[in-house]
C-alpha cells in the first residue's frame, strides 16, 4: 500500500510540473492537440500510479515524450501559420451583417439552436443585436455586437453611432498574413508606412497590426505600449 501511495505521489508531482510547463491555459481555452494530449496524458498517468508491475519510470517517459511533442507542435504553429491552421484550424465568421452564414455552421457542424446559445452566453438574445460572431478555433464563440447594442449603448444616449466594423489582422507576431493583405487590398509597401508611423522599424518587430474599415489602425511592438491612430478609410487608400 505504501508504494502505491507514493508512486501515486511521484506521479502526481511529475504531472503537475509538465502542465505548468505547458502553461495556464483552462480546458475550454486549449487547441485541439493540446487537448488530445491532456485526455492522453491523465490517461498515461493512471497507469504506473495503480500498476506497481509497471516501473515508474516507464510511466514518466511516455508523459516527457509527449510534453516534448507538445512544445515542437507549439513552436511550428508560432513558426507557420498554414502548419496552424493545419493543427488547430482557424476562425470562421458564422454570423455577419447579413445573417446567419448557413454554410459556414454547416461546415462547422453546428445547428442553430448552437448560435442562438452561444450568442446568449455573450449576453445577446437576437440576432439583429450581432454584427459579426466568429467561432474561434478552441471552439468558443465571440460575439461582437452592433453599435447601438453595445454596453452604455449610444442608442439609449441618442448618440448616432458610426456602422460597426470588424478590424483585418494584418500583423501577427511579427509576420505579415498575406491572405488578409488581400481581402484589405493593401501591400507590404503600405504596411510599413503603418509601421515607420508608429517608430517600429521592421515587421518582425511587430506583435499585431490591424486596421478596420474606417481607418483605424492598432499597432504594438513586442515591448511597449500599443499606440491607434487614423488613416485613410479602406477603399480611399492611395499607395
């Protein structure tokens, strides 16, 4: 019985310490791989803890082995975005300004008794309050509501309110994605005259730049503080 209990107790610290070296995130927030590994894991883990016929140690190398499959999988997805989206998939819009995307939850898998739920959970009952709700890869839904439905809501205040519009990535740590340079029919050239406008040099140097519709461009460095500023609406600019 007491080597049970302290092959449990080894087990256990070993455990511990592999998910702290995998970091905080909760169970709704993983990825699909990082989940897979977790189930794998907690069942790798009961096994030398109830088999004292098992060595310990046959038990630890599996659980070293996959943590260190977790961390290559983790820097190729920093590394190459079509190696992520590969792994993990990537966001899809299933509710824009014009309803709900039916094939886009038919791809998902998704009904819309899911939407409607979802939507709730971000604390909207209709869907004429949502502007955009974007099913993200670990599988939560964000909503992003339109402006005269947003928090102290500039309808109540009879403010009238510029149309809500959903900002393009087109930096992210410290690469620029192509795709989204396409859909905001901008060019590199462009970017960094975003860039040199907020004193970053290179786009490596860059954790996240996007721009919205109208102009609005939020940009920040990996060290210092995020800086927004105004330019040419999309559509307007001239390169």
């Amino acid at each position: 019985m007491l080597t049970i209990i302290v092959r449990a107790i080894i087990i256990y610290l070993i455990v511990l310490f592999l998910y702290r070296l995998m970091g905080k995130r909760q169970l709704g927030e993983m990825q699909p791989f990082e989940l897979v590994l977790t189930l794998i894991i907690a069942d790798l883990a009961t096994i030398p803890m109830a088999e004292i016929s098992v060595p310990v140690l046959h038990g630890v190398v599996p659980l070293l082995t996959l943590v260190l499959v977790h961390f290559i999988l983790t820097v190729l997805c920093k590394v190459s975005t079509k190696f992520s989206r590969f792994v993990s998939g990537k966001p899809v819009i299933v509710v824009n300004p014009e309803g709900v995307d039916y094939k886009a939850i038919k791809n998902l898998n998704l009904s819309i008794d899911d939407i409607m739920e979802a939507i709730r959970g971000a604390g909207y009952f209709k869907l004429e309050q949502v502007q955009y709700a974007i099913m993200e890869t670990n599988g939560k839904m964000s909503v992003y509501p339109k402006s005269e439905f947003s928090p102290v809501t500039n309808g109540d205040m009879n403010i009238k309110a510029e149309k809500s519009c959903l900002p393009i990535n087109l930096i992210s740590e410290g690469k620029i994605i192509k795709e989204n340079l396409k859909i905001a029919n901008l060019n590199e050239n462009y970017i960094m005259k975003l860039l040199n406008k907020a004193n970053i040099k290179k786009v490596k140097d860059c954790l996240i730049l996007t721009i919205d519709k109208g102009g609005t461009v939020f940009v920040q460095a990996f060290e210092g503080k995020y800086q927004t500023f105004k330019v040419e609406p999309l559509g307007q600019v001239q390169e």
